[in-house]
C-alpha cells in the first residue's frame, strides 16, 4: 500500500507563488511517475505537471513557464513550485503516483489553493 500526502496549499494573491509538497510512503517501487492535478469548483480533474523517476518532465499548456514540478527520490517527495499565481489556478491539487510496473495508481487527498484576484 502508498499513502501520499500533500502539503503546501494556502491563500495567495494573483502573481504570487505557492509551493507544494508530496511525500509517499509505503510500498514504492523505483520506476514510477509522480504528479500534481487539479480539480476547480464544477470542473473536472486535469493534469498539471508529471515527472518520471528519470525526471522526463510533462506540463499542462496552461501551467507552462508559471509552474515547475521536481522530485526527490531519496525522500520519495514531490514538489510543485507554482510561480505567476491566477485566478483561475484556484482549484483543490491533488498528488498521484503511478507504478508504471504494476499499474497501480494512488492519489493523496488534496490540497486547496486559492488564488486571489
């Protein structure tokens, strides 16, 4: 089992930054993908930004230039460092992993960010 938890979200202002942080726990194998989603109010989920184990990074059109993911796999910890804050960043972030081995797909329970205008 993988427990992952989240940490970081809060209330900024539009332009300014954010950083979050995920740390996984349990039963990790080394060949995986972490990444952040996010969910608005009446919206559906949607990528962010993954990163492989060999830190092929991957980033949604919206985030581009604005947010950074990395990883440290000696802390199996997650960070995405969200720069340019907008309004419409304003959603509940939610950390996955995925063992690309086993299939296996795990997500923390969130973390809200609000983004003021």
């Amino acid at each position: 089992q993988v427990q992952l938890v989240e940490s970081g979200g809060g209330l900024v202002q539009a332009g300014g930054s954010l950083r979050l942080s995920c740390a996984a726990s349990g039963r990790i194998s080394r060949i995986n993908t972490m990444g952040w989603y996010r969910q608005a109010p009446g919206k559906q989920r949607e990528l962010v930004a993954t990163i492989t184990s060999g830190d092929r990074t991957d980033y949604a059109d919206s985030v581009k230039g604005r947010f950074t993911i990395s990883r440290d796999n000696a802390k199996n910890t997650v960070y995405l460092q969200m720069n340019s804050l907008k309004f419409e960043d304003t959603a509940v972030y939610y950390c996955n992993l995925n063992q690309v081995v086993s299939g296996m797909t795990y997500w923390g329970k969130g973390t809200l960010v609000t983004v003021s205008s």
